[in-house]
C-alpha cells in the first residue's frame, strides 16, 4: 500500500530536528536555530582588500566557520553600550566570539550588519 501526503505511517512526527548550540566547555545552551541570521555566501577571497587575500586566488569557496546571531540576553557586553567586543558564555567565560554594531565581514565573504558572530570551532551543535 502506498502512502499519500494524507496518511501517516506510524504517527511519526516528519519535522526536522532543530538544532540548538552549546558552549563546548560547559554545554550551556547559547543560540537555537531560530536566533540565527542567515547570509547569502559570498565570493570568498574576492570579497577581502587585496591583503587579506591568499596568494592562491583559485581556491574554492571556503564554508563559513560563523554563525551569525541576533543579540540575546545572555550577552551582557551589548547591553552595556559598546559598540565592539568579544562575547563570552555567561556561565564558563569562555570567548565563543565577537559582535559589532557596524558589521563584521564573515569569511565567506559577506558583510552582516550588525554582526553577533559565534565560532562554529567554540560550540557544539545539537539536534533535538
């Protein structure tokens, strides 16, 4: 028998897990899938001033190594009024990355502004 978008096979539920980002050292949960500001990819090495580029122009585009965020409670630094500073996890103090009112440019390439950027390499991410 086949199943039509009208059955469902078991009750199972078909949604995607969501995905919610811990801080690897204390597991804290930091940012959910919902918070995430998402960006088009840009042209990578293009996209720098002439210095930050790689000698090897050729090199494929690289994947982004951020997530971007909207500014959450847990940021103390961004309710204190700066305009630019490093985001630690409240409950560890561990740098998980840095925010900028101005923008920040995210290694693919593309600008965000303003840009509440974590480093993928300081979370853990996980479905639930």
């Amino acid at each position: 028998m086949e199943a039509t978008p009208d059955n469902t096979n078991s009750g199972c539920d078909t949604k995607a897990a969501a995905v919610i980002y811990r801080c690897k050292k204390c597991r804290r949960i930091v940012a959910s899938e919902e918070h995430i500001v998402s960006h088009t990819r840009g042209q990578g090495q293009k996209c720098f001033k002439w210095k930050k580029r790689s000698e090897d122009s050729d090199m494929e585009l690289p994947q982004c190594s951020s997530i971007f965020v909207e500014p959450l409670k847990w940021m103390q630094s961004v309710e204190g009024g700066c305009v630019e500073d490093k985001l630690q996890c409240i409950g560890c103090k561990a740098r998980l990355g840095s925010f900028n009112w101005a923008g920040m440019q995210c290694n693919c390439g593309t600008w965000i502004n303003p840009a509440f950027q974590l480093h993928k390499s300081r979370l853990d991410e996980c479905r639930i």
